[in-house]
C-alpha cells in the first residue's frame, strides 16, 4: 500500500538557518504530494503541493519539488523564522482523489 | 465562513462511557473525514463519507461510529471508550469533484480526548 516516510525530528535550528525536512513515499501510479503544517493548538493548514512529476511546489518562502526518479518530495526554506516553529506532516493522495496518507511529522523549532 | 468547526476541544472520558464529537463544515464540501492523531504517528483515517447517507471505513474504524444525515455535519460516537482511544482527534473536509486530480482538505481545530 502507499506509504510516507519522512525525517524524524525533532529539528532545532537557529532563526534565518537554512531548512530541509526529507520526505519519501511509495505509491503505485502517479500521486499527488502535500506539505501540511500544524501550528500549536491547531489544525492541519496545506502548505504546498505538487501534482506531477517535476512539479514545483511553494509557498510562504517554503519550496518542494516532486522527484518521480527518487519518489521523494524534500521540504526546504533559505531563511526560517520563529513564526515557521510547527509540526510539518508530507501526504500523498494516491490513486483514489480523497485518501491523504500521512507522514508522522516533524516538528520545527526555531529560536531566536 | 468558519470553516470546519469541531466541538468539544477538550474531553475526559471514563473507561465504558461513551459520547458524540460533533463536526461541523460550511463549505458545501462533500467529502469529509474523521481522523486520529497519536504522538509521533502522524494521521489516521478513522471513517469517511463521500456524500450525506453515504459512509465507509478508514483505516482504525474499530469503536467508533458515524453518521451523515446532511451535508454540513459528520458526527463521530465512541460507544464504550476504552484507554486506547486516547488521541486528537480531527474533522476534515473537502470538495472532491470529479475530474480534478487531487482535493485540498480542510481541518477542524482538534478535539483533545483522555480516557481513563
């Protein structure tokens, strides 16, 4: 079945540091890919996506592309900030178009 | 809009009592979807439902139930809740129109259960 394997945290980092956070999957066919993110006390929020291979998807300073030939969809940012601190989840939405499979998550802590 | 709105945020449950997680969308969305997240697990898809009076399972069903009588609300029942079902749970919803090749999910805020 279709499954995400993305980095473990947690990821401390320095406010203005350079951020990845790897991500991973298995899928059959072609899916679409999604960074969601979970601020404190909240609710998933869709951060980016792509839907094909070669797809760039961004968003807030926040950049992924969907490399079929490594079936990986990497998270980064050039310069983060105290305000990026959350839980980043990867998904992929494979062959059915309502079925999100969930990363574990990673949580982000930026200090100032 | 409000969006998808979950009630309660937070819930102690004794072990065998049971109670109803109430969601709520006013997005006209015709999927929605029930999930649980454990620390350090990610999201499981708990149930799910395609339309009013159309239902299925996810993948960790077992001790809930739902129902869809409408299109704004997806109700969740924990009938004996048991120590396991301890999680966050959340709502979502989406507009899962044909044709289109993904549909963004929206979330709730998240109902914080303890059951002891």
């Amino acid at each position: 079945g279709d499954s995400v394997t993305q980095m473990e945290g947690p990821v401390t980092l320095s406010e203005e540091a350079f951020l990845t956070i790897n991500c991973t999957y298995t899928a059959t066919g072609y899916p679409s890919l999604f960074w969601y993110v979970q601020y404190p006390g909240e609710g998933l929020q869709l951060l980016l996506k792509a839907t094909k291979a070669d797809d760039k998807g961004s968003n807030k300073g926040f950049e992924a592309t969907y490399r079929k030939e490594t079936t990986s969809f990497h998270l980064e940012k050039g310069s983060v900030q105290v305000s990026d601190s959350a839980v980043y989840f990867c998904a992929l939405m494979g062959g059915s178009n309502y079925k999100l499979t969930f990363g574990k998550g990673t949580l982000l802590t930026v200090n100032p | 809009n409000a969006g998808v709105t979950q009630t309660p945020k937070f819930r102690i449950l004794k072990i065998g009592q049971s109670m109803t997680l109430q969601c709520t969308q006013d997005m006209n969305h015709n999927y929605m979807y029930w999930y649980r997240q454990d620390p350090g697990m990610g999201l499981k898809l708990i149930y799910y439902s395609v339309g009013a009076g159309i239902t299925d399972k996810g993948e960790v069903p077992n001790g809930y139930n739902v129902s869809r009588s409408t299109t704004e609300d997806f109700p969740l029942r924990l009938e004996l809740a048991a120590p396991s079902q301890t999680s966050v749970y959340f709502c979502a919803s989406s507009d899962a129109t044909s044709g289109i090749t993904y549909n963004e999910q929206f979330f709730g805020p998240g109902t914080r259960l303890t059951v002891l």
